[in-house]
C-alpha cells in the first residue's frame, strides 16, 4: 500500500457549510447517496449529501488533489 506524500495534512473539518455555496454532485452518482463538492477561488467543501446541513470538510487545492490522487491509486484500500 502506498504513503501519502509527506507534504498532504488532510482537510479540515467545520461544523456547518456556508448558507451561499452551490454545491454539485458527480454525474456518476445514481443513487443520490454521494457526497457533494463546493469550490471557491481558494478551497474545495465536501459534505455528505445525505446530511447537507452536517458538517464539512474544507480543503486547499493542494490538499484537494492528493485526495484525489489517493482516491484514484489502485491500490487505495487494499
């Protein structure tokens, strides 16, 4: 199984998302159970779908995409 990379701190969490977001969720989501994602200039939200007004978790740029990255490595969750 792969590291993460030394410089990824992960996402923040807050406790409640901005009232103003337009959030979106994936075009592969079928079920409606998927998270959402909110981006701005400078961060990217996510929450779960199912509890919209939960909480949220908050990611810079670089942090969004070692996420992804991770998300997308084939041995992610082996």
């Amino acid at each position: 199984m792969r590291e993460r990379p030394a410089a990824h701190q992960g996402g923040t969490l807050r406790d409640k998302p901005s009232p103003q977001a337009v959030w979106r969720k994936s075009s592969r989501c079928g079920t409606g159970n998927c998270v959402e994602v909110f981006t701005s200039d400078f961060i990217v939200r996510m929450r779960d779908g199912k509890d919209p007004s939960g909480p949220v978790l908050e990611f810079d740029f670089r942090q969004w995409s070692c996420f992804l990255s991770t998300l997308r490595d084939p041995g992610f969750g082996a």
